[in-house]
C-alpha cells in the first residue's frame, strides 16, 4: 500500500504529494514544524506537541488555518489511513506560495501537511552501549535571531553541525552559544547526572524545550530527584557522572564521550537507565489513544 500524506485537506499518495516551488517554506524556511511518536496505538504527548506547534506558528506571526481539534484529529486520520500503530510523524506548516521576495504577507494561504512513517534515529546498540559526540565549532544560532521556543523549518544551522559529526565519524555534535554556554545537539536536548541531581542547559541558553525533555523532568520530580536547569559550561559537563540526550526521534539515548573526553567509567548510568525504564512505561499511558 502506497503511503498516504495529508497534504491541505486531502491523502494523497506520498508519490504524488507536491507542494509548489513558490512556497516559502521551501523558498525560505518559512514555516513551523512538530515530530511526534505514536507507541501501540497511542499518539504520545499529542497535545503537547499541538500546543508547542500553534505556539511556534504565533512566534513567526503564522496562522494555522485550522483548530487544534481539527489538527489533532487530522493526524490521527493519518495514522489510520496509514495502518500505523507505532510510528514517527511529522507535522509542518509553511507560510505558503508567495512571490520570490520575502514579504510573507503576500503569501494568501498556509500549506499543512502530515508524514506518518517509521523511523531509527540510531542504531539499536547505542542505547545500550551508549554514544560517543563531538562539539561542533558551528555555534547555536543567538536567542536574539531566533527563540529556541519556536521550531522552526529552518535548520541549516543545525545541518552544519551534523555535518561536523558525520565527518568525525560519530553520531552527534553538541552545540554551544556565542558565550561557551551549552545549548543542545543537533537535534536533541542533553542531560548530565552529577552527585544524583539532574541538570540541562536552560533554554535562555538556546536549548529547545523539548517535549521529551520535559518528560524526564516531571519523572526525575516524580521520584524526588533534584533538578536544576542552567547556564552549563563545557568543563561541568566533562565531569559528568552520567550524561544521555532527549528527543522525539531518539527518546532517551545514554551519552558516553564527549570530545573524546569519557564520561566517569564509558558506560550508561543507572539514574539513565532508570529513566528510560520509566520513559517507555508512560509512552503505554501519556497521550491520545486511537484505533484503525
């Protein structure tokens, strides 16, 4: 069966499903984008997802020509269409077809379009042996030319960084702000254990705030483990006594190299195994359920 994308209003074949070369999410990265999983039939944290995409969409003056009702049950129709019980989705709104300037007033009508596919960020021997990153020299964009609250299409920032990782033969590269501060990865929030508390960079350091990050945050408070969010420097991270990144795609991945610099003894932590223990048991509980 051919995959089916929702492309403005309809399922259309994913060989068919074509958006026009003067739109401004393709012209200019103008537009907003969600990843979002769905484990047996249940589409987690859903409504978060919605909530950050509608808030990321008011960021860039965007206007969603749908609810978020509307929005929510459009991509559960895309999973059923789809036959899919376990999958990764990806949500984009763009500025739609324009001229070739910038002005994004001219631009009369926002595309939405919906992917429901499988996807493995990594391969399955990280999460147990955990994975080695660089820092990349690219920096993170400043918060002053782009919040880390919107997320947006325009990632070649990001994309400079990944290349920087691929070249050094490993998987991901930490992103620092024009200050040393960290940020996050390339496409994932990053976490340290130190003395059984745990810390992540704060976002006005130009960290996303991610939806799995804000996961582990309510587990880690959940079981009475303290957790501070703040400006991290490198050194404070190498000294680590564990370390693992957070995102949609890649859940929770135990990090154990950064920099060629080893995390305490180069293996994941108990406190990350803990909670990836705890993280694949609400991924059965925290969302919105559906059924082909």
């Amino acid at each position: 069966m051919a995959l089916k994308i929702y492309l403005n209003g309809k399922f259309i074949d994913k060989d068919e499903a074509k958006i026009s070369i003067f739109d401004h999410g393709f012209l200019y990265g103008d537009g907003v984008f969600e990843g979002i999983r769905s484990y047996d039939y249940l589409v987690f944290q859903l409504k978060g997802h919605i909530n950050r995409l509608y808030k990321s969409a008011e960021g860039i003056e965007l206007k969603i020509p749908m609810t978020k009702e509307e929005m929510e049950e459009v991509v559960i129709s895309t999973l059923k269409i789809n036959k899919l019980k376990d999958a990764y989705i990806r949500l984009i709104v763009t500025r739609g077809i324009g001229d070739l300037g910038l002005d994004p007033y001219k631009c009369e009508e926002p595309s939405v379009f919906i992917i429901a596919d499988k996807i493995s960020l990594y391969p399955g021997e990280f999460y147990e042996k955990g994975l080695r990153i660089i820092v990349a020299k690219t920096e993170r964009n400043s918060n002053r030319a782009l919040p880390p609250t919107i997320k947006s299409l325009n990632y070649l920032n990001n994309i400079l960084a990944k290349i920087e990782a691929t070249k050094s033969g490993v998987e991901e590269a930490l992103m620092l702000n024009s200050e040393g501060y960290v940020c996050e990865c390339t496409g994932d929030n990053i976490f340290m254990v130190k003395n059984k508390k745990l810390i992540t960079p704060s976002i006005k350091a130009g960290a996303l705030e991610g939806i799995t990050r804000d996961t582990v945050i309510e587990i880690a408070r959940s079981k009475g483990i303290e957790v501070e969010k703040k400006l991290l420097k490198l050194d404070e991270l190498f000294e680590a006594d564990e370390s693992f990144l957070t995102g949609t795609a890649a859940e929770i991945i135990p990090v154990i190299e950064i920099d060629h610099h080893i995390i305490r003894d180069g293996k994941p932590g108990d406190i990350t195994k803990e909670f990836i223990s705890e993280f694949r048991k609400l991924t059965k509980v925290k969302g919105v359920r559906y059924a082909l």
